[in-house]
C-alpha cells in the first residue's frame, strides 16, 4: 500500500511540476533571472517533497501552486508596469566603455576583474582593445560591442545586397512524411515523390531528414 500511496503522490507531483512550469513559460529553462532561478529551485524541491510525503501530501501541492501563481503573477505585473522591471527583473549594467573599465559598476554587478575576463574570453575576446562596450545583462551573461575596426564585415560595408534568407520546412523527419507541412507550402506527396526519385533514392525510409525553402529546393539527408 505504501507503495501505491508513492507512486500516486510522485505522479501527482510530476504533473503539478509539468502545470506549473507551462504556467510559468519557457523563461525557466531559458535565460532565467535571479527570481526565476530561486524560484524554479523552490518549486522543485516542494516537488521532491510532494512525492514522498505520504500523509498530508497536500501541503507542499498547496506550496507549489502558491510559488506559480506570484511568479505568474509577478511576470504578468513586469510585462504591464515598466517600472516595476528593474526591481524584480534588475537592470543592466555598463562595465566597460571606450577603454575604461568601471569599478564601482563591476562591484555592483557582484563581479570581480578575474571573472569579467573569464566572460570576455568565452565571446572570443582576449585583448580588452578589441571592446567597445561590455554590459552585464540582469540575466548574468555579459553582452560585448566591439570596437568597429574588429567587427566582422557584412554586406552593407561592401555595399552588397543579398538575396533575403527564409527558414526551411522539414518535410520528412524519422523516414516519414509530414503532411501537414507539406500542405504549408502548397505542395503534395506526388511532388515529393518526384523530387525523392531525381535524388536517387527509392523509398522515403531511406531518408532520415528532408527539408524545403521557400524556392521548393529539397534538401534529403540519408539514414546511415
């Protein structure tokens, strides 16, 4: 019985975790800030708690709900007051410009000089004469603007103009066709068969990925 009662609470505490975590949005498994880091720990943890409390299971469910709904309710109150951002989200924060490095801004940031070029190097800059500008983001990463004689060139400093670039359409994926996308761009599976067969190739089982751009060039990937 006390096996059944963990099995029960363990999944009750999956499925509240996967409900809250839809609530709360991407956010939690993307760029997370302070709030939304302790926040995710918490809830976990109450998780943890939920699945092996078998008495009174219901509080740390109870718990749970609780810490969603203010982050919820905190994401929806940022989104519509501005000024409320900068104290739950916080605010960026310049540590280096035009070749000064700034002490009080760094101190601030919590970062000492060793860490701020540790952050540099992972970017690819290890000559700080290479940065412009350096601002540490409230989410923790470092954004870095380099100095315009080392940016890369694009075409707009050759004065060219590209053809614009469009995500392609997987069209088949696991050897199997997906319609749906197909019906997308207006295309159909005897098209596709064509375009198979002008690539050599005899079944779609044989194909492990195929994709289309907007042009209807298919791209076919085979099973190794």
């Amino acid at each position: 019985m006390d096996a059944l009662n963990i099995i029960l609470t363990t999944v009750w505490s999956v499925v509240t975790l996967f409900i809250m975590a839809k609530l709360m949005g991407h956010k939690q498994v993307a760029e997370l800030d302070f709030f939304d880091y302790i926040t995710g720990i918490t809830i976990g943890s109450i998780a943890a708690e939920m699945a092996t409390d078998l008495e009174e299971p219901w509080k740390p469910f109870i718990a749970m709900v609780v810490y969603g709904l203010i982050a919820v309710g905190l994401s929806v109150l940022t989104d519509k007051v501005a000024r409320l951002r900068k104290y739950v989200d916080g605010t960026p924060t310049i540590l280096m410009d035009n070749g000064k490095l700034y002490r009080d801004n760094m101190k601030k940031a919590k970062i000492d000089l060793s860490e701020f070029m540790v952050m540099c190097r992972q970017q690819g800059y290890f000559n700080l004469n290479e940065i412009q500008t350096a601002v540490f983001e409230y989410n923790g990463r470092l954004s870095i603007l380099p100095v315009s004689m080392n940016r890369p060139a694009t075409p707009a400093d050759m004065n060219l103009t590209p053809a614009p670039e469009y995500i392609c359409t997987e069209v088949i994926m696991d050897g199997r066709v997906l319609e749906g996308n197909l019906k997308k761009m207006e295309l159909d599976l005897n098209w596709l068969r064509e375009q198979i067969k002008a690539q050599g190739y005899h079944d779609v089982k044989e194909i492990y990925l195929g994709v289309c751009d907007v042009n209807r060039q298919l791209s076919l990937y085979a099973v190794k």
